[in-house]
C-alpha cells in the first residue's frame, strides 16, 4: 500500500490484510497414548516389581474368599437365627455386589488422582474393617440388616482392587507381554480365593465348633489377607508408569479418549457384564445351588455341601494358568472370545437338557 506525504492512503491502491496467525490444537491420537499394557517401567528393581505383584495378588485373593464365603455364611446363619425375620436376607448377598461395583468406580478414579499404592492401601483397610465387623456382630435381632450394611463396607473396598491391581500389575516393567502375564497371574488368584472359602467352611464344619462360630469365624478370616499385607502395600513403591503420567501432555480424558476406545470399551464392559452374571451368580450361590440339585438326598448335608463346593472351585483353577500360558501366543481378544464360547456352549446345553442331564448331578454343576 503506498502512502502520500499527507500520510493518507492511495484510493487506487489496494490495501493488504495483516498476516493472520491461528492456532491448532493437536488431539492425542490412538498412536500417541500408551495403552495401559504398553507401559514400561524401566526403572524398577525386581524387589519393587515383585511387591506389587504381591500385593496385588494377595488382594484378588481376598477379593475372591470376601465374595464367596457369603454363600456359605447365610444358611449357617439362618439356621442358627431361626426366630428372626428372613426378608433381609437376600441384601446380604446383594450389598456385597453393589459394593463392589460403587468400589471400582471410586477406586478406579481414586486410583487416577491420588495413585495406586493410596488407593491400595484405602481398599485393603475397608476390606479388613468390613470383613471384622462382619464377624463381630451382636447376637440382636437385626443382625441380618447389620450384615448387610458391613458387607457393602466391605464389597466398596474388595471392589476398589479389580481396577488398582490390573493398573499395579500391568505397569510393573518393560516387557508387555510380560506385564500382561502378570495381570493374569494376579487375578489367578481369585480362583485360589474361592477355593479357600469353601476348603476353609469344610474344615470348620468337620470341627466340634457350633455353626454360630462357625460362620463368624469364616467371615473374620477374610480380614487376614489384608492384613498380611497391608505392611507390603504401605511399603510399596509407586509405579513410575503412574508418575510419569501426571506430567503426560497426551494424557487422555474420558470425553477424548471414548470417541477412539469405544469399540473396546463396549465390547469388554459388555462381555464381562454377562459374564459376571453367571460367574458370581454361581459363585455366590454355589452351596444353594447344589442344595437344590441334591435336595432329594436326605445325606447331602451342610458338610457334603461344602466338599462338592471345593471340587467345583478346583475344576476352575487350570482356566487361569491355561490363559497365563497362552499370551504371547494369542492375543486377549480371542483367549476371551474362547472362553466365552465354551461358556455359552456349556451353559446353553445345561438349560435346554437340564431333565436329561439331572440325573448326573456332579456332571451338571462340574460344567
């Protein structure tokens, strides 16, 4: 544009826009974000490793004797409190699940602000608190409704270890397949959890002890798992993986990272969601179950019971190290879409063939 020496522009003289400058904000993209099992934590010792690996196992552990010593605590208990109202009863079992799922999602979030070792340690003492109170309980005629309210206690925090322990083992090196063996091997210890339970109901009902402490002893033990390691997890390092990601400028948020994980997250929350259905389901309600299959037995008592109960859990474990020993070899999805279809199969020939296969009981409930 030129001027005159009046300083006013030329009318014939067409006039130049300034240079703009606009800014671009670049989105974090799949290929930018390390998914969790990628993650690499070079600095670790083996120590440290190995000590949150042990937490996290002794926790699932917890998790899975908390969960199922219910089945076997409730007709104990109504069998020693016959003159009180039942109604409350099923809100045992119930609570405990509702815990559990208001416990992932706090601890989950907990989990992401605060770290994992915190969130740790918070679920371990919640689950040692419910787990005491529970067994504690005065001889009053609203025990059933106190259960209850202790065993939400203690569901909140057996809930907050499914997504702190995944988290802790998966960022436990630099090998990801490594650390998703690791994952593997942590929950594994469910299966031993369960097994306990019911081992631990047998044992006890073979004993001369009277089935009032009985049920308050079962109850009680599951307070000692985190006990034993509560000491570790206080102790424990935080991983460096969870660090590093507080300063992590492709960090993603929920409303960022669903418009890329939406897929996977529909197709795992989904599948595991009709999975837990039959999986706590029978779990949860395995001594009713084989009652109900053997009630024409008038020798299945509760010991019986309690011993099929163990063979039952024992045919579960050799899934667990089955999937630990395949990954490397194939990838999650098809190891789940495999054991989903089993499942489907077994589970579909025991509701279209359930009069024919009734007659082999142990066969019906083994599958």
């Amino acid at each position: 544009m030129s001027t005159h020496n009046d300083g006013k522009a030329s009318p014939s003289t067409p006039m130049t826009a300034p240079p703009s400058h606009s800014t671009v904000i670049h989105m974090p993209s799949k290929s930018t974000y390390t998914p969790l099992l990628e993650r690499s934590d070079s600095t670790a010792s083996t120590s440290q490793v190995n000590q949150r690996v042990l937490v996290s196992a002794v926790a699932n552990f917890s998790t899975a004797y908390n969960l199922a010593i219910i089945g076997s605590v409730v007709p104990l208990v109504t069998e020693t409190n016959p003159s009180l109202d039942t109604s409350s009863i099923p809100a045992i079992t119930a609570c405990s699940l509702v815990g559990a799922i208001v416990g992932q999602l706090i601890f989950g979030y907990i989990g992401d602000v605060l770290g994992r070792k915190k969130g740790m340690i918070l679920t371990l003492l919640l689950t040692v608190i419910g787990a005491v109170a529970s067994a504690v309980l005065p001889w009053s005629s609203s025990i059933y409704s106190t259960l209850a309210v202790c065993r939400f206690v203690l569901g909140i925090g057996v809930g907050g270890v499914y997504p702190l322990s995944a988290a802790a083992a998966a960022e436990g090196g630099t090998d990801p397949v490594l650390n998703n063996k690791r994952v593997a091997a942590v929950f594994s210890f469910q299966g031993w959890g369960q097994l306990a339970s019911f081992l631990m109901c047998y044992m006890l009902l073979e004993t001369s002890l009277s089935h009032e402490w009985t049920w308050r002893v079962l109850l009680g033990l599951g307070a000692l798992p985190g006990v034993f390691v509560l000491h570790e997890a206080i102790t424990s390092e935080e991983t460096k993986a969870f660090l590093k990601s507080q300063h992590n400028p492709n960090r993603l948020s929920l409303s960022a990272a669903m418009p890329i994980y939406w897929k996977q997250f529909v197709g795992t929350s989904v599948g595991w969601f009709l999975f837990d259905i039959t999986f706590y389901g029978n779990i949860l309600f395995t001594p009713i179950i084989l009652n109900g299959l053997y009630d024409d037995d008038a020798a299945m008592n509760m010991v019986d019971i309690a011993q099929f109960s163990v063979f039952t859990s024992l045919i579960a474990l050799p899934g667990y190290y089955l999937s630990y020993f395949m990954m490397g070899t194939m990838d999650f999805k098809h190891i789940q879409m495999q054991g989903f279809f089993v499942m489907a199969i077994l589970f579909l020939a025991m509701g279209l063939f359930y009069t024919t296969l009734l007659p082999l009981k142990t066969l019906v409930f083994f599958m």
